[in-house]
C-alpha cells in the first residue's frame, strides 16, 4: 500500500512482476537454459530490482521473501513459459506493454519507498531508477548478455523511469503525493517508455557523436 | 549450531566451505587469473551463497564476517590449489562428493536461517536453494562463464537443493525439527546429488523439447 | 570522519570517488554503451565497494544514498566524460595517481567501518580490501571485460589494498589509530600501487608458474 493505490496497486504489482519474470525466463529459453535457469532468470529479473532497492535502503527481509505472491507468481510465470514459450515469444506487443506499466509502477514504488526511509531527492531517483532496471541488468549479466539497458541501439528504458522517480521525489516533497498522483505518474512513465518504443527513441551516447 | 548438530555441523560447514573454496581458486587457475583472482573467486564460491542468505533475511553482519575461521579455511584452501592444484584436480571425484555434501548443508542451515527469521515456506526455500547454489553462480559470472546449473547438459544441482529446502521447511512447520531430521534431510540432499552425477540426471530444458 | 581526518577526508574521499567514477563512465565510451550506461558504470565503478562493504556489515541505508554529495559528483564526472572523454583519456597519468589515492582512502575508511563495526582482524582486511576492489569488478563485469583485478598480467592492486587495511586493522587493536596514522597507511598503500605501476611488480600466478 506504499504507493496508496491499495488492491488496483497490488494487482498491477503482481502483474508486473508476472511480465518481467516472462521476460526473464523467455531469455533463458533463448539462451539454452534448463528449467532451473528458466526459474533463475525469472526470481531475477522481476525481483532482482526490487531487492537491490530493499537492501540499500536496509530495509529487510527484502519484500521479494515477505510476500509468497511473488514468488508463486515468478514459478508461475517461468512454467507458462515452459509449456507455451513460442506463444509468449508471439505476444511480444502486448508483453512489452504490460513491460512498460511494470517499469512505471516499479519506479514510483521505489521512489516512495527510498523517500519512506528517509533519503533525499537525490537518492531517491537513483533508488527508484535501480528498482525498475536493476532486475533486468542482474538477468543480462547471468544470461552473459550486454546490459540492455547501456546499449546505444536499446530504446529510452532508464530515463524514463529516472524521470518517473523525479516527479515521485518531487510531489512527495511537495506533500502533495497520494493515489492520483503515484498513479498518473506511473502511467507517465509507461506513456514515455511506450512513445521511445513506438519511435524509436534513443539516448545519446558519445561515441556516436561525430568527432 | 543452527541445525542442531553442534560440533559435527561446524566442522561439515568448514570442511563445505574448504570445498567449494577450492572449486572457486582451481577454477581462477584454469582462468589464468592471478593469486587475487585465485582468493577472490575463493571466497565468493565459499561464501557468496551465505552472504547472498544473510543479506536477503536481514541478518547482518553476515556470518561470512563474523567468524574468521571461515576466513582463514578460505585463504586456506586457496593457498593448497596454489602450492598442488595439480594435485587438487586430479581429485576430482572425492572433491565432487564433499561438494555434494557441501550442497546438502548449506541448503539445511540456509533455510534454518530464513525460517528462524519468520520466512514463510516459499520463501525458505528459495533461499535455501540460494545459499547452496548462489555462490557458484557468482563464481562463474567472476570467471565469465556460462553459469553452471543453468546449462541444460549439467546434472542436476540446484533441484536437490531445492528439494532439501522443502523438506527442512516441512519439518520445521511440523515441529519435527533436530538434528535428526537436519542430518537425514542434508543427507538426502547429498545423495540426490551424487546419484545424478552417477547417472548423469539432467533438468529439463524448454530448447531440448521436440517442437 | 571515520579516519578522524575531518574536512580534508571529506575532500579526498569525494575526489577518490570522482576519480574512480571518469574511470568508469570511460569504459562505458569505449564499450560503445550510452548516457544510461556511462552514469550506471560511473555510480558502480564509485560507489560499488561502498555499497558492498557497507552491506556486509549492515550499515544500511548504505553511505551512498545518505549523503547527495556523492551522487553529484558521480553525475558530474560522467557529464565530464560526456563532454571531454578524449581529454579524460589523454590524462591517463594524472588519472592513474589520483586513482591510486582513491584506493588507498577507500581502503582505509572502509577496514575502519568493519571494525567501528566490531569486526575482527581477517574480517576487517577482507571488507577493507573488497571496499577499494569491490566497484571496479562490478564494473568489469557489467561491461563485460574480465575482472582486471584477477588479470595475471595486471599490477598490483588488491594486495596494496590488503596490506594498507591489515596495518589499519593493526593500529586500530594497538589503539594507535588517528587522523596521522590513517592517512600514513592511505598514503602508504597509494604510494605501493604507484610504485607497482612504475616497475610493473604483478602478483603470482600458478599458471605462469614452470611446470
């Protein structure tokens, strides 16, 4: 309830934590795994962010082992994978949606959450950021993939989590923070993330840059 | 004396520790890695795993620092692969039946110690698997290869982890915890291992399936 | 002011961290990775020791999200790899010295936050080392490259750390610890580092050994 969007929060919680654990085991199909990697890429990739955000805050036992939702909706997740992988590979539009309000939500929950424990505007982007792209990073390393995310070909991902863990920052230091705002915030995010896919937004880099 | 053991379970959990220690510095050397890199991959293999389970449940400092035997039994084994690594792969098979052992143990005490910290039994078997299998994996990721009990031709490893972290669960919500049924259970853990190393027990993989 | 240098800690630690941060956003230049992954590398590359070390013993929040300072100056320094890499590049000397220094500070502060945290002898050396070492092998591996400090073809650079946080852990027992003796032991492992990097003193290693 930390967002204070209450059962509609938990719900989409849960569904996002469904998709990444998708995309995590799907990589691991791609990769050759056997099911044990298959799990492993899915408790990492979906939760992987959300446990680096427990433990630099120190707030623990990290909520990925308070909650058996989680961990019943990751298995879930890795063994709908395991029987019909092709069909996830083909949904891939509406996985990257769903992908979309997963990074949204991860990053105004990590936000609020940094700024619960008392860290400033500062930490709390970064904390935010981490929570919605530290799972992916975690999954590319084990699966010994470049980073996605540091990629000059991958479309906007981080920042618009960064920009989502800004304005959570800031309406929370504004007092003005509650359901609506966390909310639209977190659909601001999957809006940005889902308008870099659709045209292709990138971030710089320097070695593109001309010399 | 998390599982009850006592004396016995201390001397099995250095005598794990010295094993998978061993594992981590011969695999630094089939690296070309220096004595750094020997030490280091020494200890994330010996005690990643229990750092990784101290961590998640909050139990900090972790154990891997608050008892320098673990530390010395590290370096120690370091430093027999760096004087007789010859040696030291050429037991190959007595070493893959103390790591089987290893295995059973730190699966034991990693979900004692999740359960004793009011985690549910999901949640305990998960970390239980982690600290058996967690510090292999950084191992490999430090060595940048392909992590071992991801591989769809590997035997299987993590599965009686796994197993084994269910069962102290059971037990333990039974109130049949001791060192019994700690004994038997880590036991049981070794001997799934070993007999999937005899028989070559594979996990299924997605890929491998016809199409 | 944990060494007890006081103000001019401060400065040397927030160099140190700026130092170690163009280090990393510079391998994410030549790794090709974007803006996203400059800052990422930069923040690791920093603060990643610090991270480690502070989680191992459970300080928590971790230092790196309690004070802002450090976060400005990681994003400052991978702005000034943005705007000027080949200029951060040319000054690989310079570079080099103050990264010496990184060390040697980062070492120091962290074997004493091990042992302001109770931590014995060996648990202090191996926290102390991992908090000057620790960030840069992050960093490797997020780029994907081998862990240089494992390189057998690399200087030293863990063991002037090791050696630099045992003769921190030695003042500390002897009760000789303050701001002389902590900067005479910073100052000591940066001047061992610069001294294996101008005569190219490297660490054993087995494979390189006659057989």
């Amino acid at each position: 309830v930390l967002t204070g969007l209450g059962t509609l929060e938990r719900v989409l919680d849960l569904l996002g934590v469904f998709v990444f654990a998708l995309a995590g085991a799907s990589l691991a199909v791609r990769k050759g795994f056997d099911v044990v990697g298959m799990v492993a890429l899915a408790f990492v990739t979906a939760l992987g962010g959300g446990v680096l955000r427990d433990l630099v805050i120190g707030s623990t036992p990290v909520a990925a082992v308070q909650d058996s939702w989680y961990l019943v909706v990751v298995v879930g997740a890795a063994g709908v994978v395991g029987v019909a992988h092709r069909t996830v590979e083909a949904m891939r539009r509406p996985v990257l949606v769903l992908d979309a309000l997963g990074i949204g939500l991860f990053t105004v929950v990590g936000a609020v959450k940094a700024l619960a424990a008392g860290l400033d505007v500062p930490a709390a982007v970064l904390v935010g950021t981490m929570a919605a792209v530290g799972g992916g990073i975690v999954r590319d390393v084990l699966a010994r993939d470049e980073p996605t995310v540091f990629r000059a070909d991958s479309t906007l991902y981080a920042i618009p989590a960064a920009i989502g863990a800004a304005g959570t920052a800031v309406v929370w230091e504004l007092d003005l923070y509650g359901p609506a705002s966390a909310g639209g915030i977190a659909l601001g995010v999957t809006v940005i993330r889902l308008l870099a896919l659709r045209f292709g937004w990138r971030a710089p880099s320097v070695g593109s840059r001309p010399a």
